[in-house]
C-alpha cells in the first residue's frame, strides 16, 4: 500500500501527519468542495473531515450511508457532493435543526449548553429508545418477538449508550403491554428477561411477584416477592404483598 506523509501548517506549527491505514482514503475526499448549503462554503478540508466523522459515528453509520459510493474502507470514486442518497438531505436538515436549537431556543432559555447529533442518535440511525423499540416490534410479532429483538440488540449494543438496558425499560414495557393489552402471560415472559439480564432489580422481581399473583400462580408469586426482600429488606410495600400472596 502506497504510504503518504502529509505536511499541513495548523496554526502556524508545521505537523507531520503519518496517515498510515486511512492514507489512501483521505486522499480520495477532494480539498475543494462544490455544494455546501449548510456548513461554510470555505469550510476547510481538516474542519470537514472531522464534521463529517462526527456524524458517522453519532449515528452508527459510515461514509456510504449519506453519500453515492461503494467501499467505505477506500472511500474511492465517491461522489461526495451529489446530494441524491435520502439520509444526505435529513442530514442537512437536520444540521438546520440543531443550528436552530443552539443559536436561539437554547440561549432563549438561558441554557448554557449545545445538542449535537449524538445527543438524540447515541450511535443509531434511528434514535428511538429501546421500550418504543420493543413495543413496536410487539405490534408486528408479538412478545416473543420482542424477547428476540431485546436479546440481539443487547448482544450488539450492551455497553454503548446506544439502548437503556437497565431494569426499567423492561419494566415500563411489560407495565404497558399487562395494562393495555391485558396480556398478563407476554408480560410475565418479558420480566423473566429482565431479571435474566438484571438479577438484583428488587423491584423488577415485586413486579413479576405481582403479575405471578394475578394467574394465579402463587407459589412463583411467593418466590419472586421473597427474592425481592432478600436484595431489598427494607420494602415494606413488598412485605405487605408478601403476606397477601401467602392469604390467598
Ligand atoms: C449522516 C450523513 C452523513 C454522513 C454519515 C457523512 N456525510 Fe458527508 N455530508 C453530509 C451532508 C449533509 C453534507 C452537506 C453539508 C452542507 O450542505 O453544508 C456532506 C458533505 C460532504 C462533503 C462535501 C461535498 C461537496 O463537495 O459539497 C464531503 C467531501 C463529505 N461530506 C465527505 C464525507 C466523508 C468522508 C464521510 C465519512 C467519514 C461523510 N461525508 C459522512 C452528510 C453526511
Ligand atoms: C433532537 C434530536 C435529534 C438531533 C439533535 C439530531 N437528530 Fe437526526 N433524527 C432524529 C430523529 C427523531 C430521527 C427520525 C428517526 C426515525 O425515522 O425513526 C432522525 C433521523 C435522522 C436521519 C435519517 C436516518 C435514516 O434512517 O434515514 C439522519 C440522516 C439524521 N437524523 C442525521 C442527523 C445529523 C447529521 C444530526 C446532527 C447534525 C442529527 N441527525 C441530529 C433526531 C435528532
């Protein structure tokens, strides 16, 4: 692979930049740029790149996703200024809309602070929060449906700040699907997932206590509220339950 050494002058310093890896990629984005309608025209290629890596990674994504082109590794033959793919032309509304969000509502209320695309996209294309992700694919597929898309995205995003895979977002699921549905089993099924996943969740175990106790099933009830207890003592709301599972 042909190896390119860049000298730049930034602020008066001369830099040595070893571009090794990404060389031939960088040298296939051009240094003059013909259709910037959000961002400055004379936006420098430096300024540009990182811009433009900014939104790659807020969103999950590479290159190939906003632009015409194939291999995002060599980056070559890219038409970068065509603004044909959908996603390019959200984006610069997008760009619209931040701009919007920090030059006047934000200073408006007298926030000191700025929304950029990670702020909503936290490595998604899509930022939808994982509850409104498992109830939607509920919709299409049912609760086993659901169980399978929370355990593939966990396996792809634990970790990443992408998805919430903490005890609530299960709860707020299985709550939603037992009150509106009425479909106390799929909810049953939904909080053994998560106390799979978030074994000392006291309140994930009270909760699946409860829906045991409304089948019927008092025995699980029983053990679900007394493992409750063992990770929060103190729950005297669960005590209570406790001894109305065990009279009925
Ligand atoms: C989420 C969408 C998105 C992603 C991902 C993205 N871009 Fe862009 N890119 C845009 C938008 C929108 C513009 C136009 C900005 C404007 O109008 O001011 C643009 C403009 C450009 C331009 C200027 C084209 C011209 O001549 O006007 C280049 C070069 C470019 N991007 C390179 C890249 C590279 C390299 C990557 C990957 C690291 C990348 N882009 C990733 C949305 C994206
Ligand atoms: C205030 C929250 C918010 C911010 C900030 C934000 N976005 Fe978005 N973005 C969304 C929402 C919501 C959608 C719609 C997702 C859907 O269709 O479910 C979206 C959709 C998109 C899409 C279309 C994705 C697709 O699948 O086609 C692109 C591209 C995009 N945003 C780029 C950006 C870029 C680039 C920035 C930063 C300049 C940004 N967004 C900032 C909320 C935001």
């Amino acid at each position: 692979m042909r190896s390119v050494i860049t000298h730049r002058v930034i602020a008066g310093t001369l830099v040595v930049v070893s571009l090794v890896g990404i060389s031939t990629a960088s040298a296939q984005i051009p240094d003059e740029f013909t259709n910037l309608q959000v961002l400055p025209k004379d936006t420098s290629k430096r300024e540009l790149v990182s811009v433009m890596r900014e939104f790659a990674g807020a969103l999950g994504v590479r290159c190939n996703f906003c632009h015409v082109g194939e291999n995002p590794n060599s980056l070559e033959g890219y038409d970068f200024a065509s603004d044909e793919p959908k996603p390019k032309k959200t984006a610069r509304e997008m760009m619209k809309m931040a701009g919007q969000i920090n030059d006047t509502v934000l200073p408006a209320a007298g926030v000191d602070a700025r929304v950029r695309c990670v702020t909503c996209h936290r490595g998604l294309k899509e930022p939808e929060t994982l509850d409104k992700v498992l109830l939607h694919s509920i919709e299409e597929g049912g609760t086993e449906a659901a169980q399978q898309k929370y355990r593939e995205l966990r396996e792809e995003y634990y970790g990443m700040g992408a998805y919430n895979f903490g005890p609530r977002t299960l709860n707020t699921v299985a709550e939603t699907i037992a009150q509106e549905k009425k479909d106390v089993d799929g909810a049953i099924a939904l909080m053994k997932l998560n106390v799979e996943f978030n074994p000392d969740a006291a309140y994930s175990h009270l909760m699946l206590g409860q829906l045991y106790a409304e089948t019927g099933d008092k025995d699980a009830a029983i053990a679900s509220i007394e493992r409750s207890l063992e990770i929060e003592p103190d729950n005297n709301w669960a005590k209570r339950m406790l001894e109305r599972v065990k009279s009925m």
